[in-house]
C-alpha cells in the first residue's frame, strides 16, 4: 500500500512540474516550423509595458499619492489589504480613500478613534483605516453620521500603542 501511495504521490509531482513550463519553453516551441530546428529559432522580443502599483504611484496634480476614490471596489479592498500588510511602502505618502464613517470611543481612556470602513466587492467582508482629523474638527459638531459615506485624504503612518503597530491617516480632511 505504501509503495502504491509513492507511485502516485511521485506521478503528481512529475505533473505538477511538467506544468510548471515556462514561457521561454512556450516561446520557442511556437515558433517553430516544421523545417527548422530549434537552434535556428531565435527568439521574438517582447515588449513590457507594466503601469506601477499604487503603492508605487507618482504623486498626482492635486498632490495625492494614493487615490483609492479611483479604483474598483475589488481594486480597493485589494489596496487597504496590502497598505496594512505592508505599510512601510506606503509612509508618509498621501492617501485618499472614500468609505463609510465609523466612530469609537475608548470607555477606560476615553480616547476617540475615527475610521474610514471599506467593503469588499461582495460586501461580505470590510476593512479601514483610523484616521486623526485636522485640529479643525470637533466630534460630534463637525462630523457625518454613523456609517455615512466619507471621502478622507490624509498621510499616512504607522504609530504604536501596548507594543503593537496600527496604521492611520494623520492630519485627515473629512468630505462628505
């Protein structure tokens, strides 16, 4: 039984790497006719054209590096996900991003945490951004509704607090 289970476990790998082919191998072997050798084939260049990232963006007219208000919700859930899996790419650059308000106040400290909430396409999953407002802002005068569409642009940082690290918008400007 054993030996059966290695026979097939060995016949998997074998096809998960003739699989594994690359494009090089995909190339050349489309290239060919059948009055040429592989030796007379030379390889056709190809010409890359990639758009950067958003983390790699270059700051627009209005000065904004990361502009979520422009992608697609799949696009932006995407986005938050990796600014919060690897926020060091993304310090100190300007984020602007368009959710639902959300509001808390710590009852021990009484400390006040502001949010920008963002649904995934499906609407079955969120996830957002703290973000301090400008001095200019007082809860609850100047603030939306619970759960009210927001657009926010603030810079972005890391800070730490009990000896974890959380990413925010700092110096935040609130649109409703």
């Amino acid at each position: 039984m054993k030996n059966l289970f290695c026979v097939v476990l060995i016949a998997l790998m074998l096809c998960s790497l003739a699989a594994c082919g690359g494009e090089e191998d995909k190339e050349t072997a489309d290239n060919q006719t059948p009055n040429t050798s592989a030796s007379q084939n030379q390889p056709m260049e190809k010409e890359s054209v990639s758009a950067p990232a958003a983390s790699e963006s270059v700051q627009s007219a209005d000065g904004i590096d990361v502009d979520l208000t422009k992608l697609s919700s799949t696009m932006v859930y995407s986005e938050v996900y990796n600014m919060l899996y690897t926020p060091d790419d993304y310090i100190g650059k300007t984020v602007k991003m368009k959710g639902a308000f959300a509001y808390y106040e710590d009852p021990e400290t009484k400390e006040q945490y502001f949010a920008c909430i963002i649904a995934d396409a499906m609407a079955c999953c969120s996830q957002g951004l703290d973000f301090i407002p400008t001095d200019e802002y007082t809860y609850p005068d100047d603030y939306p509704e619970l759960n009210a569409e927001i657009t926010v642009t603030g810079t972005f940082e890391i800070y730490e607090k009990n000896g974890i690290k959380y990413c925010r918008l700092a110096n935040a400007a609130i649109e409703s």
